[in-house]
C-alpha cells in the first residue's frame, strides 16, 4: 500500500468490483519512508489482508515465507482469479496461484523494473524470470500503449496483453481553492510555483528536477519549486538543494493528503522519471487543470500531448526541461489554456468508473472461457 499509482488502482478497483465480483486485496509490508494508503482503503471500505514479510527489498528467507503464506491462502480460499500488481507480488502471487490451480491468472504492468532500475546482469535475471512468468499466466494489463510496446519488444505477453488506462476519482481536484500549500510552504501569491509530487527514490529523477531548477532560478529568480512527496531520498535531496545553494527556492512539503490544494496552488507540474508507467500526478494535475511538463519515456507520452496540455522533454535532459518549464511559466494564459485542455482530456481517458468497467469485462471474458463446456443432451 506504499503511496503510489499501483496502489490507487487496486483499492479503486477492489472497491468498485462488485456486485459481480467478492474481490480481496492482499498487501505487503510498506518500508522506511514510502508511506501507506491503507488510510484511503479504509476509507472506501476496502479491507486489507496483510500478506506477512512481503516487501519490496529483496529477501530469499522473507520471500519464501511470503510465498508459503500466499500458497496456503489461495489453496484455502480457492480464488477464480488472482490478479497481481508490481514486481514482486506478481513474481510470489503468481507462482502460488499457479501451484493451487487457480484458473485466471492476470498480472498488470503499471511499469516495469527491466529498464532503469538496475544493473545490465541483474535485468537481464529479471527478464527472463518475467519471460517464465509469463507462460503462468492467462493475460497481462498494460496501463499505457507504451508500456505494452515495451513489453512486446521485451518478449513478454505477446498475443495476451490488453492495454486498460488507469482510472482515478478525480472529480474531487477540479476547482480546489488556492492558498493552502504556498501559506505552508511561505510562497507568495505572485511567484511562479513548479512542483514535483511522488516517491522520492531514483527512478523519479529528482536530481534533474533539482539540476533544472538551478538554471531556472539563475535566470528567474522568482521561481519557487516544490518537492510534495517522501522516499529514500529525502536526506539526500535537502543536501543537494543546499549545496545548490537553492535553499530559498525548493520547499520540501513532504507527504500531504489535501492533494487538491496541492495542484491548486502549483502552476506547473513536473514529472521527469527516467522509467515511468503512467504517472498518477500527471494525471492528477491535468484534472486539477493545470500544465504539465514530462520526460519521453514509458507511459507519459499517453498523457501529454505536446503543445495541447503540456510539454515533452528528451530523458536526463536538464536544459531542455528548465526551457520547457520556463516556456509555460513565461505564458500564464497559454498555461491556463492548456490546462483547461488536459482536465477534458483525463476526465475521458482516466476516470475510475471505465477502468473498472474494462477490468471486470476482461475478468467475465476470462472466466468463461476457462469455465468447463457442457455438451447439450
């Protein structure tokens, strides 16, 4: 339940997959600094079975214990499907689905890790783990056309992947008052503010975000950036802004749940991940209306469309996503335009009700076509 889009997706989905479906939502452990949705679960009265000792850090003992735990389940519960979510929960979930022969197995890719997250060895490792996987299991989810293409051009889920966008409640960001999030962080109402809201680990590339505003506020020095969020990094980042000498521009507002008034006070919204699935504050900004900029890479292309809701930006690319930034700054009207643009945009494309809808159509069309055949008398 570590805050994050993998998490929104199944507390929405478990919420809203009845009356044809009794789902259960399994979880891990969450680490360090992630923080924990179980608070929003609760609140939609999706309840949580915690799966002991899964996390997400490596641990061939805890691992084990986990799969032990998940094969003891399904082989007691006897589930129709099981459908799992991020890397390791799909490797032990699947495995122990596969063993007590569960009929549907589905494994949805809001990513993946075989690109930017580790070394050329060990992705090569977890490639082919994902290739043998793949014949466990009855169909993957792509959250985004580029991550199906990813995985096709991987060799994982060819002629099984079906592509369903992720959907949010996002009707509860358009039109928040402004104010809250700049009186905290002490921004005045006059000044530009750009903001970045996530996971603080590496893959986000918060040292590009910290390396554009450097050049941003060189040339502008009325620009405040905004890091919403927590992670691994966040020690490390308070000692790159210092050392940037930046310490009177970047305000860390840490994890916030009043995120309404997050991107109403923000003015630009930032994703710039070297390895992204589809990004849920993209999403969230556009329907909060406002412009966004983001990196080429995985799944943000299917949310920005160059010109018409936000900017692109080549990937580890600090003078083009300053410029890019500026760009939007520098035109608040056509900033406002594009926003209006991008709201309209995700309430179509991203909204809870049609991924739920896909998703239980995908699970019937499954199930039917598992379901023993009855010849006629």
């Amino acid at each position: 339940m570590n805050i994050g889009g993998p998490a929104r997706h199944v507390i929405i989905l478990t919420a809203r997959c009845g009356p044809e479906f009794d789902g259960a939502l399994l979880s891990g452990e969450t680490e360090g600094r992630e923080g924990s949705l179980a608070d929003e679960a609760a609140r939609l009265g999706v309840s949580i079975v915690p799966v002991p000792h899964m996390r997400r850090s490596l641990s061939p003992i805890a691992d084990l214990l986990a799969f032990a735990w998940l094969f003891n389940y399904f082989r007691r519960e006897r589930p129709s499907i099981v459908a799992t979510h991020t890397a390791k929960a799909g490797t032990l979930g699947r495995l122990a689905a596969a063993l007590t022969g569960v009929p549907v197995i589905i494994h949805t890719f809001h990513g993946h890790v075989l690109d930017g997250y580790f070394g050329r060895l060990s992705t090569s490792f977890f490639l082919a783990v994902e290739r043998l996987l793949g014949h466990l299991t009855t169909e993957f989810i792509a959250i985004s056309p580029e991550v199906a293409a990813d995985l096709d051009r991987l060799g994982i889920g060819r002629g099984k992947t079906t592509i369903v966008r992720l959907g949010l409640d996002l009707q509860h960001l358009v039109d928040s008052p402004r104010g809250l999030l700049r009186r905290d962080l002490a921004v005045p109402a006059d000044m530009p503010l750009v903001g970045i809201v996530g996971r603080l680990v590496p893959i986000k590339a918060l040292d590009l975000f910290l390396a554009a505003a450097s050049l941003v506020s060189k040339r502008d020095p009325n620009v405040h950036f905004a890091i919403v969020g927590d992670g691994e990094m966040w020690d490390q980042l308070h000692r790159d802004v210092l050392a940037r000498g930046l310490t009177q521009r970047v305000h860390f507002a840490g994890w916030r749940r009043d995120l309404a008034a997050v991107y109403s006070d923000l003015d630009v919204v930032v994703c710039c991940s070297r390895n992204e699935g589809t990004p849920v504050s993209l999403i969230e900004a556009c329907a909060a209306g406002r412009a966004v900029v983001g990196t080429q890479v995985g799944g943000i292309p299917d949310i920005i469309a160059p010109g018409v809701n936000g900017l692109l930006v080549p990937s580890d690319d600090a003078a083009a996503l300053a410029a890019a930034i500026e760009e939007l700054i520098g035109d608040p009207a056509r900033s406002r335009s594009m926003g209006l643009v991008g709201r309209q945009m995700v309430m179509e494309r991203h909204n809870a009700d049609r991924m739920a809808r896909e998703i239980k159509s995908i699970y019937t069309r499954l199930l039917e076509r598992t379901s023993p055949k009855t010849e006629p008398a």
